[in-house]
C-alpha cells in the first residue's frame, strides 16, 4: 500500500514487542532531547521507550538506524518537478498539520494504542495540534493556548494588556490595507502573524522590500491575512532570549537567559551567559514571571520563551512570545542536568497534571560553563551535500560536562540538495565567551565547506 510519505523505517514487531514508542516531532538538531525523554518515560512508567521521529527531509547514515517517517508534501512536489532528492524542511506547525492528516501515522496509532496504555507525542510546538487527538497524550503546553498565543499579533495584544515595555507596533487587518499604508510607518520591522526564526519577517524602507516580503509568505499566513508592523528599536546591542517554565497556576520558573546569535532578522543559534548588567536580567525575569503567570490562567502548563532587546542605555523591551520549545532547547536542558534539574522530568509532570518537584530560583541555578551554538545553513539554495559528518557524541558523553567540548553534526542524506532550512549544528562549550564564538564560527565554516559541493 502506498502512504504518504517520502520515506520511513520501522521496527518490524512494532505492535508486538514489549517497547512503549512515542512520536517525536522535534528535528534532528534536538535528537538528543528523544533519549533524555524516553529515560524520562521509562523512569515513570518502567517500561522501554523509543521515539518514531517524524522528519521533514531524509535522515544520513548517522540519524537512520531508528524508527523515522518522513512527511513534507512541498518537498515531494519540488522532488517529482526536479527528479531529484531534496532538503526543504518545513515550519513545524506546517509538519504538525501533516501529522495529524497522514494515514501512515493514523495506521500506527491504532496499532501502538492496542498494546499501550498512553501514546505519546512530543512536538517542538504544540501549535496547530488538537488537545485529545486521536488518542494521543501531548508532551507539552496546550494546543488551544498555544496556537492562540502562537500568532504574533496576539502578543503584542498582551503585552499592551499587561503593561510591559515594550516598542510601538501598528496592526494592519489584510494586505492591502498594509499596500495602502505602510509609508507612515516607515522603516519598521513587519512580520506575518505566524513565524519563527525570523522566517516570513524583515525591515521594510520601500516597496520593492515589501513586495519580496510578500513573495516568501506561506498558505497559513496568506489565509490569516493580517500583519504586524513595529517601529525599529534604535542602537541594538543584544537580543536576550529567557527559557522558562510554567509548573503550576501562577508559578513560572526562569531557567536560562541567553543572547541570541542573529543574522540581521533570521535566528542561527544562542551564547550564554547574556553580557549584561544585573539589571537586565532581573527585568528580564519580571517581565517573564509576569507572562508565565497570565498564560497560566488559561490553562498553560509547560516551557514557554521571550525575546528582547536591549539598547546601548540598556533599555530592555519584550519583541516576541514562543509558547513552545525554541532554538536553544536542547542546549539548555543538557546544562540543566549538569545543575542537578531533569527538564524532561518537569515537562513531562506537567503534561500529565502531576505535582512538580520545586526549582530553584533564577540566580540559584549555576550553570558553570559558557556555551554557545548554531545551525548550519548554506547561504543559498541548490547546494548538494557532499560529505556526512558527525564529531562527537552530545548524547553519551554530555559535553557540558567537560572543561572545553564540542559538537558537530550534518543530519541528511548524501547528495541531496538544499533548497530551505538548514543541514547541520553545531555546539561549543569551554570558559572564555569570546573563544567559544571565535571557535564555534570557524567549526560552521569549515564544515560548510567540507560538505557542500
């Protein structure tokens, strides 16, 4: 029978052995969160577990051992136009959409619910899912919240609500209504109501940069229809990022803070610590304290972020909600377990309504290394991938663990080409914050240049 798929692999007695399996649609640069919450799941539940990860584009050597499905109905049209093989990976609520359309997965739910008496799911967003779909219990916040408060409009909405500070933002309702008056804001910074990463947003100064603003717009984003545009905050010196989790109503704990490495709009990866005075930081905690504990009266349990920025006066003002997992998530989870926190463990108490166990404060948790990491992007698309890498192993041996280490890693198959997304990633840790971004450049250098024809 043909599935829609563009290729998968699975365990031959799936329905019949004794392993529990969990879908995970996180990505292979969070591959290593897959082992972290299946050792979170057999230490509640006492059983074996492994993950069925749901991919966008095929996995190399390195990343297809295990059990994986790969669904993207944009890379299977470009690839029956091109006759060839590609890597076009989607946003992950597109890949939440075709998860829960696909007959193949359907087909395994119904098998996987025969033996198990809870299947899981484990999404880096839970936007764009349905609560109770299928059956299915999901790791993380709830879909209804977070979709609600995935659209970018509704941020800046509460975070008028709320009071915080925050740069001056004009809604306009449809496309032409921006077309007829996006000069008397200009230059400003306009985004879709859905992204991530800096994705399907940018500095607009005329209307060429506008029209190529709406050329690179997806379906969900031309359906919603409406845009946000905000005035630029001037003299920028750094875009704060806060990991945090909401444990229980009212109860939101500060986990991390780091600044986020940018390329103009576009997100590549994180550094910690932030650089910034003690001052920055504990604005940056009310404010998201503030947050958490509004999201959890309707209903938020879970990890949610923020980003900001800050000028050279160390002005701080809140620019983004991410009620999801972000960029920096497996990062900061290996660096919490290195401070004595299970961040699965905590995800996964509140996904099932359970008492969590209590975190320390903010300026208790002491992280002893510097870090920083980045995804692997060609500038350009059409490049083909030449060489299969992976250096070290993040998994077995935590590098967060060491003095100095590092990780690198491409994730799909040799001799495909790259058409959106990214191919790799890359991590540094050690104790000299300018020495770990000089090396972690040069390790995205030189591995791009290695693997790319």
């Amino acid at each position: 029978m043909k599935f829609d798929t563009i290729e998968s692999r699975l365990d031959d007695d799936l329905d019949k052995n004794k392993v529990q399996y969990f879908f995970s649609i996180l990505g292979p640069r969070f591959d290593v969160m897959n082992e972290l919450m299946a050792n979170s799941l057999e230490k509640r539940f006492g059983s074996e577990f492994r993950a069925i990860k749901i991919l966008s584009a095929r996995p190399n050597d390195h990343y297809s051992r295990e059990n994986y499905i790969v669904i993207n109905d944009n890379a299977k049209i470009v690839e029956s136009e091109l006759r060839d093989e590609i890597i076009y990976q989607q946003e992950y609520e597109d890949l939440n959409v075709e998860f829960l359309r696909s007959d193949l997965i359907k087909k395994i739910i119904k098998k996987l619910q025969k033996k198990q008496e809870k299947t899981f799911v484990y999404p880096f967003t839970t936007s764009f899912l349905k609560n109770g779909i299928m059956g299915l219990t999901i790791i993380g916040p709830s879909p209804k919240v977070s979709t609600y408060y995935d659209d970018k409009i509704k941020h800046h909405e509460l975070f008028a609500k709320l009071d915080l500070p925050r740069n001056a933002v004009k809604v306009f309702k449809n496309k032409n209504d921006l077309i007829k008056n996006y000069k008397k804001f200009l230059p400003c910074y306009i985004s879709a109501a859905y992204t991530s990463g800096g994705n399907e947003s940018g500095l607009i100064y005329d209307k060429l940069m506008l029209n190529k603003f709406f050329g690179g717009l997806r379906d969900v984003n031309i359906k919603n229809n409406k845009f946000l545009a905000a005035k630029i905050f001037e003299r920028i010196i750094m875009s704060p990022n806060v990991n945090s989790i909401v444990i229980a109503p009212g109860v939101t704990k500060v986990l991390v803070i780091t600044d986020q490495i940018m390329s103009g709009n576009v997100y590549l990866g994180n550094i910690y610590p932030l650089d910034a005075p003690l001052k920055v930081h504990r604005e940056i905690v009310r404010i998201t304290e503030r947050i958490g504990s509004y999201l959890s009266k309707s209903g938020y349990r879970g990890v949610f972020g923020l980003d900001f920025l800050v000028n050279k006066k160390w002005e701080v003002v809140v620019v983004d909600l991410n009620p999801r997992r972000q960029g920096g998530y497996a990062c900061n989870a290996l660096a919490l377990k290195e401070s004595g926190i299970e961040l699965t463990d905590l995800e996964l108490a509140c996904a099932l309504n359970e008492e969590v166990e209590q975190i320390p404060s903010y300026n208790k948790i002491t992280y002893p290394k510097i870090w920083a990491h980045m995804k692997m992007k060609p500038h350009n698309p059409g490049n083909r991938i030449r060489k299969e890498i992976v250096s070290s192993n993040i998994v077995l041996k935590n590098i967060f663990n060491k003095k100095k280490g590092s990780f690198r890693s491409t994730f799909f198959k040799r001799y495909s080409m790259f058409v959106a997304g990214y191919i790799g990633f890359a991590v540094v840790v050690g104790n000299n914050r300018e020495k770990v971004m000089k090396e972690l450049v040069h390790m995205i250098n030189t591995t791009l240049e290695r693997c790319l024809l």
